[in-house]
C-alpha cells in the first residue's frame, strides 16, 4: 500500500517494462476498494506517463482471498486457470506492485534487489511500522526497530494472519518475499486453536465450501496424514493457494493448509525439486 503511494511512478515505469518483456497488449492495475488513496495515486500518476495506452487501473471487490493470481484473474477478467496450469499458459501474467517496482529499479537505475517493504503489524506491536529493510535483517531488529512487541503477543507470524507461517527463532531473516511481520496475540489466535484441542472431522463440509479453488481439502490433509500422496495429488493438492480458510472454518480445528503444505512439500521432494 505504502510503494502505491510513495513509489507510484515507480510502479508504473516498471509495468511498461514488463509489458514490453512479456509482449502483452493490455494492463490492468488492479486494487482493492478499501484502498481509495492509492487508486487515487496510481490513477494520477497512469495519467501523468506517456505511453500509458492500454494500461488503466481498476478497484476490484476486498474480499479475501482476492490477491492469489488465480482469484484476480477470475474477477477481473472472468476467465479460469484450468488446475495443473499456469496463468501464462491462458496468455495473463500477474505482477505485484513490490515487483514492478523492482523491475524499474534494476533496468533503470541498475540497481539489484538488497531491500524490500515490509508492514510489521498486529496488536501486540508497540509501533506497527511500514520498514524499508534489507534483505536478511534478522525478524527480531525489525521488531525491536518497532518498539518490540507486548506482553500479549502469542506468535510471530512470517506474512499475513492466514497465509503466514509462524516461526519459532526470531533470529530468522527476511527474503525478498517477505511483504510483512504480524504478530499475533492469544485472543487472536484463539482459545481453542491456542490449546491445540483438535478433535475428529465431523464432515460437515464446511472446508469444501469455502475452498476458492473448489478443492476438498479434508479428503486432502488426510490422504497426506496418512501418507497417501498420490491420493493427494489425485485430488489437485498442487492447486491448493495455501489461503488457510479451510483450516480457519473447520469447527473441529483441523490444521487442514498445515497437512496440505506438508504434503506439497513431501511432493516436491519426491520428484527432486527441493532438497532434503
Ligand atoms: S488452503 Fe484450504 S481453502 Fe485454501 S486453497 Fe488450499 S485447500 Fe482450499
Ligand atoms: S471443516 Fe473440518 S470438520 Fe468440517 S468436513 Fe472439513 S475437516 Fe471435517
């Protein structure tokens, strides 16, 4: 939010490149509603570039999850990504703001890719702060950079509250991926979920209906508890986006994303993509 508004023409240089680089015809900025500033700011500065032909910028609905490159194509350009495929291969390509900024920064001013923004937020922050920060600065300077955290923080969450991992060494750096620091307290987390009382599926369905990816992923998480991974991936566990709203609906606290990472995972390092 902050680069859209401090960085605008920035952003907007590095979507002509990446236009130009990927050869396309039309670009669409899309941002959220809740964020009338920066559709503002980007507007203004769309408007301000030469050659911004065939580029606007749209508000699409916030909703959650909105950002995934699958969820974004679907509401903006009302086309599906089959599952097993990638949005290039129906001709889209998706690029975040943080990106085309540093597209800009490397072609034109040659500079590489040493510092990122990260948010560092959550209520048991003293200072939540927008940090311009090097990649590699331990999480834990970020955090005393902040003011340190209260007596009520519970967990250290890498990313947001539902896509984040939660990581147990403060000493853990930042990557060039990582958009923000949130830390969370124990009402937050929930009594429940903070207790670990996890108790049987009682197939409610609730997981299946909230699946953006229309997956069923407690068919999934069991077939990964139990070893079962060509089960898994018989049933299109490397199109799970990782949004979490499976494990946060479940009624009976099931860590359905947490089985499902694990499994993709396990998946990868059976076909050598990563290593042990
Ligand atoms: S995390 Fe759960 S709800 Fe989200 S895409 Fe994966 S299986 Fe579906
Ligand atoms: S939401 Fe939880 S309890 Fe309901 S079917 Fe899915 S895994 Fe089972």
């Amino acid at each position: 939010y902050r680069l859209m508004l401090e960085h605008s023409r920035q952003i907007i240089a590095g979507i002509k490149l990446a236009k130009k680089a990927s050869g396309c015809t039309k670009v669409i900025i899309a941002i959220e509603d809740n964020k009338p500033r920066a559709i503002k700011v980007m507007y203004a500065a769309l408007r301000a570039s030469s050659g911004s032909e065939n580029i606007s910028v749209t508000a699409v609905k916030t909703k959650y999850p909105q950002g995934g490159e699958r969820q974004l194509i679907r509401s903006i350009l009302k086309k599906h990504v089959p599952t097993g495929t990638i949005p290039p291969m129906i001709g889209v390509v998706i690029v975040n703001v943080a990106t085309a900024a540093a597209i800009a920064e490397a072609v034109i001013f040659d500079r590489p890719l040493t510092h990122r923004v990260v948010t560092v937020t959550g209520k048991a922050v003293a200072k939540p702060s927008n940090l311009y920060a090097a990649i590699g600065t331990p999480v834990k300077d970020l955090l005393e950079f902040c003011g340190g955290v209260t007596e009520k923080s519970a967990k250290v969450v890498m990313g947001g509250p539902m896509m984040g991992i939660a990581i147990a060494d403060l000493n853990m750096p930042i990557t060039k991926t990582t958009g923000s620091i949130t830390i969370l307290t124990k009402d937050q987390i929930g009594k429940a979920k903070f207790e670990r009382r996890q108790t049987a599926c009682i197939r409610c369905g609730r997981c299946l209906e909230v699946c953006p990816e229309n997956l069923n992923p407690t068919k999934i998480a069991h077939a990964v508890k139990y070893g079962r991974l060509d089960i898994a991936e018989d049933h299109y566990i490397s199109a799970c986006i990782e949004c979490g709203c499976c494990s946060f609906i479940c009624p009976a606290q099931i860590e359905l994303t947490g089985h499902i990472k694990t499994g993709k995972i396990f998946i990868a390092r059976e076909k050598k993509k990563m290593p042990e």
